[in-house]
C-alpha cells in the first residue's frame, strides 16, 4: 500500500469532521462488513429529560425526587444527569449521599439520611431481593413502549416510584443507516436498555438487527461473537459503558461527546453531531483504498 494515499485520505477525513487516528484505521475502515452502534448518545441525543414522576401508595413526588437526585448526583449516566436536573428545576432539596456504588446495566445504590436507596432498573430491585409492585412494572412496561426508560426508586426496601426519562433520536439517524445498509453494511443496535424499547428504537431507525439488555461488561463479548461469525466490525459509541467494545472493534469509532476513555480507545472520532459522518467515514475509507489498489 502506498503511505501518501493513506495519509491523504486521513487529511481528507480531517476536513470532513473525521479525526482519523493513523493509516492502519483507514485500512481497517475499508474492509469493515457490519457496523454496530450503541443506542444511548450514539442514536439517541442522550441529552434525556425526565418527563414523569409517579409517586406509589404514600409516597410524595417530592420525597421521590430528593432520594433520587441525592444518589444520582454521584452518577455521570445520561438518566442520572435528567434526573439531578428535573430536581433541580421543581426546586427539590436533598441530603448529600454515602457510599454510593454504580451498578453498570443496573443503576446505583447509596445511603441517603441513613436509608439505602436503589435506583434503577427491575432487575436492580430484583436481585436485591425486592419485590417490585405491580404498579410499578406496569411503568416500566409503558415507558418501553414509548422507547423511554423508567426508573425505580427504592428507600429502605420499599419501592417508592418511579421516573420516567425520555430521549429524542438524532434526526439524522434515519437516514444515515438507511446509507450504510445501501453501502451493503449490516447494522446492528447494541444496547444494555431492555428489549421492547430497543426494539421500539431499532424499528425507528431502521437497523438490521437488535441485541439488547447486554451489560456493558458484555458488550466486548458480543462484538468478540460477531467476529467470530466472521464479521469484520466497526463500533460506534459514546463511551459511556462502550470503551472495551470500542477497542474490541476491528474499528472503533467514537462520537464527539464522548469520554475521554473512548476517545483513546477509539481508532476513529467524529465531531460532527450528524450521523451521516458514520458513512462518511466509510466511505471515504473504501474511496483512499481503491485509489491505493
Ligand atoms: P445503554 O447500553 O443504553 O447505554 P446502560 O448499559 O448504561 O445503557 O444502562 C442499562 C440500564 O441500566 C438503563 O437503561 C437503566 O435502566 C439502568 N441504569 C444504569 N445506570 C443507571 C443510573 N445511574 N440510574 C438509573 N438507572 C440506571
Ligand atoms: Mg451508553
């Protein structure tokens, strides 16, 4: 291969808002066959808000809140940050929390006031040994459906509530699926969110395929499997939870809001919000490589 083609092409990518990290990237863009993107701030804009605030029994949106917001102010996940803000916004004061500990795929868990607080997913609950009303479940069953997240709030092993946090699909991922599939790549939603808003996601957006309620531990797995199956793949990310599948990738790629883990586990950073520098990218890859050939 000759280098100056390479390193022509990484400066054209430049241009286009493709921060390339060396010519190996670009090579390894070229022969990519499947593209897997995560769902939460790579599709979706991940700047969530939380829209809905359901009190149980005797409990006060108030006292949901104050619990929530106290242990997820210790969280950088996207839906702790809606949370803190809606908080904030009502005008709900909280204690400081302790010992607050991240659950990845689950949600966190601290002491507020002397009281442990879940929040979080079912599963979170669950394998806590809580059981989780009906009422609840119903919650979380209509925020899927609506491609919203809900989450649980428990204080000293009761089930207070639950929050239900909306996030808007980037208008431009339509249609930059709706490329890569024309470019003959196979797409693929990965993501720990649970199956039915997955899916509500990936029908949106048009992917191929949807694999859903992986833990962000197993996400590397999942690529490691694909590759298995004889894929060559690119993953598309934020970072947040994705940093091992970035490098697991044959190509990683990491979209601009990301943290600073993916930036360096990633082969490929795009600074534009739209993504339609995913093809881009791509395509540019095959266009350098075929100059090359
Ligand atoms: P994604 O793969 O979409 O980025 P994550 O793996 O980060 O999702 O999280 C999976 C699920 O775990 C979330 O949909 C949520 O139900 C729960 N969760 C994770 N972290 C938190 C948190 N800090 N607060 C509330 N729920 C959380
Ligand atoms: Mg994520």
């Amino acid at each position: 291969a000759t280098p100056t083609a390479l390193m022509v092409g990484v400066g054209r990518g430049g241009q286009l808002g493709i921060l390339i990290k060396g010519p190996d990237a670009l090579e390894a863009s070229g022969v990519i066959d499947t593209v897997v993107l995560d769902k939460t701030g790579t599709l979706t804009t991940g700047a969530m808000t939380a829209t809905g605030i359901h009190a149980l029994g005797e409990a006060s949106p108030t006292a949901l809140l104050r619990h929530a917001a106290a242990v997820e102010e210790q969280s950088e996940h996207p839906l702790a940050r809606a949370i803190v803000k809606r908080a904030a916004q009502d005008e709900v004061e909280w204690a400081r929390a302790v010992d607050v500990t991240a659950i990845p795929g689950r949600g966190a868990v601290g002491r507020v006031e002397d009281q442990e607080v879940l929040i979080g997913n079912a599963a979170l609950l669950e394998e806590r040994g809580m059981d989780v009303p009906a009422e609840a479940l119903a919650r979380v069953e209509a925020a899927a459906n609506l491609a919203a997240t809900a989450v649980l709030v428990a204080v000293a092993g009761q089930c207070l509530g639950v929050i239900t946090v909306t996030d808007a699909l980037k208008d431009s991922a339509p249609g930059a699926i709706a490329r890569l599939k024309k470019m003959g790549l196979h797409t693929v939603l990965l993501t720990g969110d649970r199956q039915a808003a997955a899916d509500v996601v990936g029908g949106l957006v048009g992917v191929d395929e949807v694999i859903a309620e992986v833990l962000p531990t197993q996400k590397a797995s999942v690529i490691e499997r694909l590759q298995a199956e004889g894929r060559r793949v690119a993953m598309v990310g934020d970072g947040i939870n994705d940093a091992a599948a970035l490098a697991s990738a044959n190509l990683g790629l990491a979209v601009v809001s990301g943290t600073d883990v993916a930036l360096k586990s990633a082969d490929i950073i795009l600074v534009r919000r739209n993504l339609n520098v995913i093809p881009d990218a791509i395509a540019l890859a095959r266009r350098t490589l075929r100059t090359i050939r």
